[in-house]
C-alpha cells in the first residue's frame, strides 16, 4: 500500500476480508429478473438482512405507479419489486448517496440461471458482475467505515433499486430524493472495462413508443378510404433514423400492427430508443421527435400518441465530477491500483443522480465483463480491490470535514 494512515490501512484490511464471495454467490443463484417479483421479493430479503447490521433502519419503498403500451397499443400497469432505502447520521456534516440495483436482465425462464467457474479466479453467472458483485462490494466497504473513527463525521443514503435494468421508472423519484443536497454519489455497476476504467461521461437515453391509429378498408375494393398505419409507422422510423449521427443514437426497436393481407392496417405501435450526448442535444432530439409526429400525422391521415421520455439525462464530465474522480484516482494510486476513466455510451442511474446536480461515480463496482449476455462473469479478485478502493474513498470523503 502507498500513502495510508493506520485508520486507513485498517478501514481497507477490514473491507477486503468480508465475505464478498459467498454473498455474490447465494444473491446469483436466485433469479432477480426485473419482471419476476417472487424472485425480487426473495433478494430483496437477503439484502435487508444483509445491511440490517449498519446504523439506521433499513426500509423496503413501494414502487411508483408505472404504466406500459403493449403490443396492441393500449396503456396498462406494471408491477416493480420494492426498493431498499436505509438512511444513516442524516445530521453528519458530509452526505453521500450509494446506489446499486438488485434486477438482472434474465428473466425467470431465461436459460441463463446458474453458476460456473470458467477459470481459476473467474465466475460466471447472472448477476455477478451486474451488479451483485457491486452490491457486496458497497456493503463490505460501508462495514468497514462504520468501524473507524471517521464515521461520525459522514452520513449516507443507501437506495438498491429493482429497476433499473428497465429504466427505473419504479425508483426515479426514491433516487431524486435521496439525492437531494449530497456531496456525492457512488453507483456500484461494474468496471466500464475489465481493467478497471470507470465510466465518464454518458449520453441521455429515452425510450418512445408511438401509437398509431389509422382506419381500415378493404385493400382491394375501396384502399383509398384507408389509413395505413403500419406505412405511417414505417414513415416515422424512417425520418427518426435519418437523424442519427455523432451526438444523437436512433435505435428503431420494434412495430407491432398489421393484419391481413387484405385489410388496410388500423393500428400499429412504434418503439424507439434515442440517446442524445448532451442536454443541448436532447432538447434537439425531442423538437424532431415532436415535428415527425405532426408531420407524420398530417401526411397520412392518422393521429399518434407518444408514451415515455428522457428518463436517463445526459451525464457530463463537470468539474465538480472531475473532482470527484481525481479522488478517487489518488486513492487508487495509494492503493497501487491504476484507475482511469473513459466516455461510454452506456445509461444508468448515474445519470438521474448527476442531473440533480450531485457528482457522481457510477462504476464502483467489481471487474468482469460481458454483462447482459450468458457469457457475464466476474473477477474475483476485483471483490478485494474495489471494496478497498470504495473503503478508502468513504474515509477520505469524510476527512474534508477535518
């Protein structure tokens, strides 16, 4: 280790002898796809249990009510799992918000469900790096802080979200909340690279699904007294693509609609994702999304409605981020670990965090790879060095008030 005090030195001997590993490994074998409640309710259980020991009372938030257009174009409720929230010395001079999420992206009858060791030091399995190992990761360098001397002099938000692997649109307002007058923040995804580089800079993402409703006809007898909504659909994607470029990403997901071979279609439902880099951007973005609708609606004959928004803002490298980072680079560097940044293209809830005006790091979590995909797997070694690195970041953080 380089420069450390001895409160440090024990903070961090503390943090890397928790039980990472055995926690990784009973939260990943029980399916928490962010549709399967049961699964959920059952890790969201074990992570109560798991933070109980820290001071503050650990609470489970009901979800906002959120809404979803199915394939048929109509509006309807979707459940979410509980959100965890245990709030700590919330009297402290310095306040932080953690964060992390407990959904995967593999749902209940996903093929994807147990655990594999591909190599000494290296296991796969759904969840392990995205974000459970993350989770683990947050709890032992909490632990360890909670032991030292410094501890008094800092305060923190915890929120484990079920969500986010959807948006978050259950949690958004939790994690506002929360947010509101910390000094930082730290998300617990994994590593932007297996080496360790965190994410910078991130674009804004918003999903859109357009309901098109058109009028049928007969496709043969009487065409023209139709309103073709699947073309009115595919007219939009098209104007919508044509303006991805450097600082907007257009991804024409999906449409549902259609039907015989000779009605003229009534309905269809567009989704699309868009990402803008900046909130300038963004702005652009939803004048076009706004001007193809209506230009789209007059040109064929059919009226549209437009469900979602920009739930991820854009995420920029400010100055007080920069700072932020340079923290934690030098407690890297004491640590003799190499810790770097790069832009990513990738969303999270570091973005809603960031755009409350709180710096945030939003990859304090384990090194791994291939997230999202049967191939996910975590470095096991990265337990250790993140929860030091997380460990000596808290300490630090809290020393400003010294």
């Amino acid at each position: 280790m380089g420069q450390l005090s001895a409160i440090e030195r024990a903070a961090v001997e503390a943090a890397t002898a928790a039980p990472m590993l055995a926690q990784v490994e009973a939260w990943a074998l029980i399916n928490s796809g962010s549709r399967n409640l049961d699964g959920l309710a059952d890790v969201a259980a074990m992570l109560a249990d798991a933070f109980a020991p820290l001071p503050g009372e650990v609470r489970m938030i009901e979800p906002a009510p959120v809404e979803a257009v199915d394939a048929a174009g109509h509006i309807h409720p979707i459940e979410h799992g509980r959100n965890l929230h245990l709030i700590v010395r919330p009297e402290a001079p310095v306040q932080l918000l953690l964060t992390g999420h407990y959904d995967t992206v593999f749902g209940a009858d996903h093929a994807f469900q147990s655990l594999t060791w591909l190599q000494p030091g290296v296991l796969g399995g759904p969840g392990v790096a995205d974000m459970k190992g993350g989770i683990a990761v947050m709890l032992a360098a909490l632990s360890a802080f909670e032991d030292s001397p410094l501890a008094s002099r800092l305060g923190y938000d915890v929120v484990l979200n079920s969500d986010e692997e959807v948006g978050s649109p259950g949690s958004a307002a939790l994690i506002a909340r929360a947010a509101r007058g910390k000094r930082a923040a730290l998300t617990y995804e994994p590593a932007a690279l297996p080496d360790g580089t965190l994410a910078g800079a991130r674009p804004g993402s918003g999903n859109f699904s357009f309901t098109i409703a058109g009028k049928s006809a007969h496709a043969g007898r009487n065409p023209e007294d139709g309103r073709n909504a699947v073309v009115a659909a595919a007219d939009l994607a098209l104007r919508l693509a044509k303006a991805k470029g450097p600082q907007l990403s257009v991804n024409v997901a999906r449409v549902d609609g259609g039907g015989p071979n000779n009605v003229v279609p009534d309905s269809a439902v567009l989704r699309v994702n868009l990402r803008p880099a900046t909130v300038e951007d963004q702005a652009r973005a939803q004048s076009l999304i706004d001007a193809s609708v209506a230009m789209v609606a007059a040109e064929h004959g059919v009226s549209i409605h437009l469900h979602g928004s920009f739930a991820r803002p854009p995420k920029p490298m400010t100055p007080a981020a920069e700072q932020l980072f340079g923290l934690v680079k030098q407690a890297g560097a004491d640590l003799g670990q190499t810790i770097g940044w790069q832009a990513t293209g990738g969303v999270c809830d570091g973005n809603n965090i960031a755009a409350c005006g709180v710096p945030v790091i939003d990859t304090m979590g384990v090194r791994g790879g291939k997230i999202h995909s049967m191939e996910e797997y975590l470095i096991v070694d990265s337990l250790a060095e993140r929860a030091a690195l997380s460990a000596l970041t808290l300490l630090r953080l809290a020393g400003e008030t010294a």
